[in-house]
C-alpha cells in the first residue's frame, strides 16, 4: 500500500515532452545550417538558403519529434511548422516592399510634396508634387464608391431577404461574371460606351465608371456574407413584434451588420484605388490641377507612379517622386484598412455589462 | 384584451410536406393553455400558424381558419403584420436585439413601429419590465446592451419587449427550455400573472411545468415519422394529468412513449 504512494506510476496521460524552447532551437539552428551549406556550395541568393533552412526546419522538427514524443504529436509539429513556414513566405515579400517603398519614398515625401502640382515643373526637374494626382484618385474613387455601395448594398440586400426563383439566381450569376472581369476590360467597356458611342471626351467620373464595374462585385459579395451571418432568430424576433419586413431590414438587419458592410466596403475601396488600366484608358493624365472630375483628364496616383518611373531616365528626380507617391498611395490603403477595422469594432454588436 | 382563438381545419405544409393537419381548437382568453407532446409532431409549426409565422418561412402554406374573436387571420385582405401585432410571440431560444440597449430592445416594437415620444415610451418601458419581472434587476443599466444580460434575464427581456406592444395573445414556444430552475420558475410565476391580461399559448416538454402553469392542455401527436402530425386531445388540464380520454394521451403523460 505505502509503497504504490510513494512511487508514482508512470501515467498513461503524460509522455515525454520537448521542451518549449524546441521548435525556436530548431529553427535557429535550421538558418544556421541553411546558411552553412548554401556557402558551402557557392550559392548567393538569398532565397535559396532561406528554401534550404526552411525544409530543414519542417523535417527536423519531425524527426526529433517522432523519435522522442511519438508520431502523433510530431504529425501536429509537423502540420505547424508548416503553417509557420507558410506565414513567413507570405510576409517576406510583404515585409521587403513595405521596407523598400518607405526606404526610397520618404525622400522627397513632406507637405510641400503633398499639396504641390507639377504644373511648372518639368519631370527630369527636382521639386514638384502629387497634389493633383491625390486629388484626382479621391475624387475618382469616392465617385467610384458613391456608384457601387448604393447598387452593391441594394443587390445583396436583394439577394438575401427577398430573392428566391431564378431572378436571383441570374443576378448572383452576373456578380460572379462581373468578379472576374480584369480591369482592363472594364475600361474598354466604359471606353466604347462613353467615348465612343457617347462620343465624351476623358474624364474622372468615365474612369469613375469603369471603377464601380470592379467595385460592385466586391461590395455585393462581401454584404452579401454579412447578412447572412445575421441570425434569422433576430429577424423574426423583429417581425413577430409586429414590424414590416423593409423596417426589419433597416433597422434590425443592416444595424447588426453594419461593421462589416463598412469593413467591405473599405476593403473594396483599397481594392479600386490602386487601378491603373481603366484610367489609362478613361482619365488619362495631366500635370495640372484639375478638380473638376466630369470634365478633361485628371491625374491619379497610379498613373503619377507610373508616368514618373518611366521618365526617370538619368532623373533621380522623378524616380524619388515614384516612390514617394507609391508611399502615399500605400499609406492611403493602410488608413482605410485601419478605418475599417475601426467601424468594424466599433459597431459590432455589444456583449458585456 | 385578451381575445378568444378559434381554429378549424388547419393544415400546414412545408413546401409540399405536409406537417399539421386538420387541426381544430378553441384557446380560451384569460387563460393559460399548453401544448405538449413528442418532438416533431408540429407544436411550434401550430404555435406559427396563430401569428402568420409560419409563412415567414420559405415554402410555409398554411389551409384553415383562425378566428380572431370575429376575424380569420387567414381572410382576404387581412396584414399579417398587423396580425403580429396582436398576437406576441417569445421564442425558445432569447433573441434580444444585439445592438440594443435593454432600454432600446424594451421599446423596440414600439419604435419600429412608428411611436416615439420619449416620455410614452419610458412609461412602457417599465411598465413592461416590471411586467416581466425584470425591472428590479435592470433598472439601473437600462443603458447597457441586452446581451449582457443572463440567460434567464433575457428571455424575460424577451417577454418585456414581447408584450411592450400589448397583444392581445401571447405565444411561447418553450421559453424555459434554456433556463435554470430558478428563472424557469420566475417565468412561471409571470405567465401565472400575465394570464390576467393576455390569452397564453406555450409549448413546452416539461410535464410539470405544463401541469403547473396551464388551465387547459393540448396534446399533439404523429402517427409516424413523415407523417403530418395532429391534436389528439384538448381537456382541462386536471383531466389530463389524471384521466385522459385518449390511450395515448396516458401513454405519453406516464412516458411510456415519446
Ligand atoms: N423549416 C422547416 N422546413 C421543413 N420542414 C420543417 C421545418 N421546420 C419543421 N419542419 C418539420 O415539420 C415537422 C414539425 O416540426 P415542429 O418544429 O413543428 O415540431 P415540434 O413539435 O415543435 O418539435 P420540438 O418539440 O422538437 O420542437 C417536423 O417533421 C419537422 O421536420
Ligand atoms: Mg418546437
């Protein structure tokens, strides 16, 4: 009796273990050799060692696991290495063009760039801005959005509350036609129906319309997803308390959903702003200012970007202006996500006290 | 208030399943009637069709009468909003607004429907709340969201905000089925106070509960699994419990089925 408390058993709930420092010994040591063997063999590129020491990693960890832990918990070190290796191919590429972007953009990026046009300034000439290119693209993307969040809203509130039959089914048809159509082909579609037949010349708003084209997919796809997760319990909550069904949807469905249409639409936005060929086609370009998005072209940050790179030839001048612009562009989308997420928060439906 | 339901041969299908048939009952006003008996035989089916919820859901059909005192629910003409007015609803599971205070949820069928002046609606408000049982507890975070709330606290928020609009009928499809004891009981003792205003219609699988809360029972049952399912008997619920008419209404009572 004494004898079996005083002994512990060896439990059949507790196995050998490694300890926590594991996985981060293994990777360390996975560079390490990664590092070692691609000098060994006279590779230089970055990526092939990081390849290297990334297949290291995943095997090593398996290994050591399933000659000491056993198989299952190796599969499991196995199955999260994987997703670790996975997370950091992703964010590397993002990590070095957000790097790179901010490292050559803030040269010339103050407000002097900011609210400067480059009306007098010639592209191989230092000075200059992008106040006219961010002028164009706001009001091109906020015309963009004033199209699409109305039609993309009403398609999916149609789609969810009201449609049954085979009208819905065409419409949700031609929303999944209308989220493959490249970008290109979107402008030409604005481009033979405005220009061409309408015969009006380039324009903000001809390049708001192609825009909306892109956008209006996004936006019904994503609200559609909303109100979905919205419990039908709470509709008919609302409907057995005697409410029409319109009042229901507008004031029990759209409120509950209301964060993540915003988060939609935001991300939608972000999507369109950084569109390049529907503007190429339908805004064109200008050095000056020009405010007025329903008539001549305007400038935008996508095709500022591009246009600077290309004459940049022998002018750092325009190389800095790129990249600065692609900063400001970059840090534009940034803001909207971070706006979004902020709606999203603070409109999620309430717990706590 | 309180009005008299009449029902005569009721049928209700889902798409082409046919789920209650050829129902006919007379729930008395003041009163507190139950229904009872095994899963699926369509009580919560019934308990929609006296509000026109059941066409709320895609393919819901309903065939038969609904007498409202003199008026057919299913009549020519007829606004099943303004039906649902008249007849509340409280749902199995609570299902307050998620982004409504307690306040707001209470007031919901009010504003939704048109009535603003803030003096009526507190007045409502707490009149409801107190109604529910409620008011003690909440009284000093009206302001807070809904959710916060328990569980047993909600569904009686359910009930505040239920009968906010003053029904004439309220229907309860299980409202304890997620509660403790003590809320259950809570509930209980309410709808033993509500009686007084309202006509009560709840659906409930606790036995004692029925036998506790209710004038009269009605008993539903299905011949088989795919089969529409059909009132067997409705009595006084003393006659119930202790001398069915029907076999299997003992049957089911002593839980030798179902
Ligand atoms: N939305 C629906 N679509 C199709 N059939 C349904 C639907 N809801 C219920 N039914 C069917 O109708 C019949 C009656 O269901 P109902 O929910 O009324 O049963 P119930 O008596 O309330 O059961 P429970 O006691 O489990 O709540 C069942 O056969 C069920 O499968
Ligand atoms: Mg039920």
């Amino acid at each position: 009796m004494s004898h079996a408390t005083l002994l512990p058993k060896p439990s059949s709930l507790r196995g050998a273990t490694l300890p926590k420092w594991f996985s981060s010994a293994v990777a360390a040591g996975s560079v390490a050799l990664g590092l070692g063997i691609s000098s060994a063999a006279g590779l230089h590129s970055d990526i092939q060692w990081g390849l290297i020491a990334a297949v290291l990693f995943v095997v090593l960890s398996y290994g050591i696991s399933a000659k000491v832990e056993g198989s299952r918990q190796a599969k499991d070190r196995t199955a999260t290495s994987l997703v670790w290796v996975a997370f950091l191919l992703a964010v590397v590429p993002l990590a070095s063009l957000i790097w790179e972007t901010v490292e050559r953009g803030v040269k010339v990026l103050d407000v002097y760039f900011l609210t400067h046009s480059m009306g007098v300034v010639a592209d191989t000439e230092p000075g200059g801005g992008i106040y006219h290119a961010i002028l164009g693209t706001l009001e091109q993307v906020g015309l963009a959005a004033l199209i699409s969040v109305p039609v993309g809203v009403l398609t999916a509130i149609y789609l969810v509350e009201y449609g049954r039959g085979r009208l819905a089914k065409a419409v949700t048809f031609f929303v999944d036609v209308m989220t493959g159509i490249p970008s290109i082909v979107a402008g030409l579609f604005i481009l033979s129906l405005w220009v061409l037949i309408l015969k009006m010349g380039p324009s903000g708003f001809a390049g708001s319309m192609a825009l909306s084209i892109l956008m209006i997919p996004i936006v019904v796809r994503s609200t559609e997803e909303m109100l979905k997760l919205v419990p039908n319990e709470l509709r008919e909550a609302s409907l057995a308390l005697g409410v029409p069904k319109w009042r229901t949807i507008l004031k029990v469905v759209l409120p509950t959903s209301v964060g993540g249409i915003t988060t939609g639409v935001m991300l939608a936005v972000a999507r369109i702003t950084g569109e390049t060929a529907p503007v190429l086609l339908l805004v064109w370009v200008t050095n000056y200012i020009n405010t007025n998005p329903f008539k001549d072209p305007q400038a935008s940050l996508p095709m500022y970007i591009y246009l600077q790179y290309m004459n940049s030839a022998g002018s750092g001048a325009a190389y800095d202006r790129a990249w600065a612009a692609a900063l400001t562009l970059i840090a534009f989308i940034m803001i909207l996500n971070l706006v979004a997420q902020g709606i999203a928060r603070w409109k999620a439906p309430k717990t706590g006290r | 208030m309180a009005k008299r339901i009449d029902v005569s041969g009721l049928n209700a299908y889902y798409g082409s399943f046919l789920a209650i048939e050829d129902i006919s009952m007379t729930v008395e006003p003041r009163s507190v009637t139950a229904f009872i008996g095994p899963s699926g035989c369509g009580k919560s089916t019934f308990l929609r069709t006296l509000n026109r919820m059941h066409e709320v859901t895609p393919g819901g059909r309903v065939e038969g009468k609904v007498m409202l005192d003199e008026e057919n629910l299913y009549g020519a003409g007829i606004d099943p909003v303004a039906v649902r007015r008249e007849v509340g609803m409280v749902f199995q599971r609570p299902n307050p607004f998620p982004t409504m205070s307690v306040y707001d949820n209470v007031a919901a069928g009010l504003r939704l429907n048109g009535k603003h002046k803030k003096s009526e609606l507190d007045d409502v408000v707490e009149k409801s709340l107190k109604g529910a049982n409620l008011w003690n507890e909440v009284k000093d975070r009206l302001n807070k969201p809904g959710s916060g709330l328990s569980g047993g606290q909600q569904q009686r928020l359910c009930i505040a905000r239920a009968i906010a609009v003053e029904p004439n009928v309220l229907l309860m499809d299980e409202p304890c089925s997620a509660l403790d004891p003590i809320s259950t009981l809570a509930i209980e003792d309410l709808i033993g106070e509500l009686k007084e205003q309202f006509t009560i219609v709840i659906v409930t699988h606790n036995m004692q509960q029925a036998a506790r809360v209710s004038d009269r029972t009605a008993f539903f049952n299905l011949a088989a699994v795919g089969q529409p399912g059909k009132l067997i008997e409705l009595d006084d619920t003393e006659r119930i419990f202790s001398n069915p008419s029907v076999q299997a209404t003992e049957d089911y009572i002593s839980g030798r089925f179902g």
